[in-house]
C-alpha cells in the first residue's frame, strides 16, 4: 500500500517525444518565450535513469481492449479498478497510487481500454489565461469537467533533491517557484520522493495555481517505468469560465505542513495566507 501527499514548493520552442508518450501531447498554446514543451517527465540533474528504464509490472493479456475489471484484467485485478465505466476517478482511490495498463499490456487500444485514462493527454477545453488577481498566469477550462475527471499531467524535469534544494535556494523571493515534491509513504514505512521542475521544461500543468480551497488533486499514476505520472483530477464539477486549482500542500505531514514567506492569493474563505512548500527543500 503506498499512501501520498505532495507539495509545490512555490511560445512552444520544441517538443520532447519519447516513445509511447507521443499521444500525450497537447495542442495548447503555450505563451511563456523560452519555454520547452514536454508532455511527460524527462530525467533532469541528479535522476536515476534506471527509474526511467524499469517496467514496473507484467502487462494484462485482455485482446479486447477494454479493461475494466478485475474479472478479465491481470492488472486491475493486481492493483485494484481505479476508473468507473466514464473513466472518472473512484471515489476510494482519491489517495494512494494508481496503476495503469502498460506498454506490456496486450490491450493496445489506447482508446477503449478504462485502465489508461491518464495515457490519454490533457482534457479538451483548458486554456492558459492571465487570473487579474496578482497570481499571473493560470489554467482554466471552456467547458464543464466531472467529478474524478483526468484533467493534465504535471509534468517536467525529475530532479534528485540535492538538485532540487539548489534551485530552490538560488531563487529571489519574487521568483516563482514550480518545484513539486511529491511523498508517497511506501508501506515498510520508507518515503519515497519524486521532484518534478517544470520551471524551464514543462507542459500545461505548469500553469495551475493554487488555492486553500482547490476544486482538483494530484494523485501519482504510474504506466510504465517507477516513475510516476502526477495526475491531476477534478475533485468537484468545474464549471466553464472556473479556474483550475489545487492545494500546493495536498493532505501534508508534519514535515512539509510549512508555511513560506509568499502570500497566498487565492482568495478563499479560508485562506492561510501563505503558500506552503517542503521543508527539506531549505535544510543545509
């Protein structure tokens, strides 16, 4: 059993295209200059390439591209269904890791099978804007998302920590910070933690703000090798118009629940004023 919680410690030049990734790519705009377009995590300084290069689990033998429960998939029925027949997220599997059909998977119908909703890019509808509240950029949607909803990946550079902790110290308190630590606490009681930095080489996840009062989570799914997708999912209705959002602290334990000198700005009614970020990432 893994358990998670994350944290955000606080134009489309090229595109980087690995392998089976090439269906995640996304058709948005991306209107930051300098910025390098991925649709997937790629390794950055100080990541384990092994992880990159390790199938993570024997593949199903479903033939008829469907996949949707434990009765004629090996995998679901290994890891548990984590999708409903609309391919919206299981209220139960609102925490711990998703496993997802892979490469080694004999249902190779990306389209129809119900274990590959994250394998399957952005949802339709997103669109970058600018918020007029102070936050600058940030993700809204044209058009009305479900509950459990697969929204964006957010993906970037994996960084190793000491990396990590280096671009973090090294930032101005005005520079923004889009380094994610996500936690996951694996069940021989290890911390497993995965830095992801789309600062310079990201996709449209990099742009969601966010807010003590978040109508989306992040959940870790993984597909193909240890390295996990972090996917972000509709936790309410979103409606037209709304803006993206999630909580940069997540469910935190103590020893990422810290507050930073950056004010929040996302203006819900409770509010704590200030962005959260992981601890470690400042410790010497």
């Amino acid at each position: 059993m893994i358990m998670c919680d994350n944290v955000l410690s606080s134009s489309l030049d090229s595109e980087i295209l690995t392998g089976d990734e090439e269906n995640l790519a996304d058709n948005y705009n991306h209107p930051i200059e300098g910025l390098i377009y991925t649709p997937c995590n790629i390794p950055g300084p100080g990541a384990n390439i092994e992880d990159f290069e390790t199938q993570y689990a024997v593949g199903c033998s479903c033939r008829n591209g469907i996949c949707v429960s434990e009765l004629d998939c090996e995998c679901i029925r290994s890891y548990n269904r984590s999708y409903d027949g609309n391919g919206c997220l299981l209220p139960e599997r609102i925490v711990g890791c998703i496993m997802e059909c892979n490469s080694l998977c004999l249902c190779g119908h990306q389209s129809r099978c119900g274990n590959r909703i994250c394998q399957h890019g952005p949802a339709d509808g997103l669109e970058i804007c600018m918020t007029g509240n102070g936050k600058g950029m940030g993700l809204r949607t044209t058009k009305k998302i479900a509950v459990g909803s697969f929204i964006c990946e957010y993906a970037g550079e994996i960084i190793g920590i000491e990396e990590a902790k280096r671009r973090a110290q090294s930032q101005s308190d005005s520079d923004m910070n889009y380094i994610f630590v996500l936690n996951e606490h694996l069940a021989n009681g290890n911390l497993l933690k995965t830095c992801v930095d789309p600062t310079v080489i990201g996709n449209i996840g990099r742009y969601i703000n966010h807010s003590c009062q978040p109508n989306s989570v992040v959940i870790p799914v993984r597909t193909n090798t240890l390295i996990p997708k972090i996917g972000i999912f509709a936790a309410s209705v979103i409606q037209p118009g709304e803006e993206i959002t999630f909580d940069y602290g997540g469910n935190s334990s103590a020893e990422c629940n810290v507050k930073s000198n950056k004010l929040c700005l996302c203006g819900s009614t409770n509010c704590k004023k200030y962005l959260p970020y992981d601890a470690l990432l400042y410790l010497e």
